[in-house]
C-alpha cells in the first residue's frame, strides 16, 4: 500500500533549530534511493512511498530528533492524498 505523511518538527528550547530541522530532512533524502519521494516546502515536508518505508522513516526521524532533546513532530498520515509527491 502506498501512503503519504505531511510533517512538521519543533525542536524545543534549541538555539540553532534550523539545523536540526535540516538534518532530519537530509535524513529523509536517504531513503530516495528506496523509493521514498519527498518535497520539502516552507512550513512541512511531504513524504510519500510504501507504507513501511514511509513508517520506517518517520521512525527513524523521530528517533533521530528526540535524541538528547525535546521535541514536538506534527504527523499527517494518509492513504489517498496527495498523489503528485
């Protein structure tokens, strides 16, 4: 099953917030070459790809992110939307 996410981080209390922010999208460009498409905009990143690896990176996102720090990731998940990703 295909799927998509739209995400939103917030690391917390960071002094340097955009590059937090800029490795974590680096960290979802690595999984291009599985397949995972991603469009970074403005306010969110959309993801898009099979299920798994969609799960999988955003796990691995989070993972990477709360390490040593507090954050917050808006996750929107769906299976229909949008397709051009």
């Amino acid at each position: 099953m295909e799927i998509s996410a739209q995400l939103q981080l917030y690391p917390l209390a960071e002094e340097d917030y955009g590059a937090v922010i800029w490795q974590a999208i680096d960290l979802l460009h690595s999984y291009e070459g599985q397949g995972l498409r991603v469009e970074v905009g403005p306010m969110s990143t959309l993801i898009a790809g099979d299920a798994d690896l969609v799960w999988r990176a955003v796990r691995e996102l989070f993972s990477f992110a709360a390490d040593g720090r507090r954050i917050v990731l808006v996750t929107t998940m769906s299976n229909v939307c949008p397709k051009r990703v």
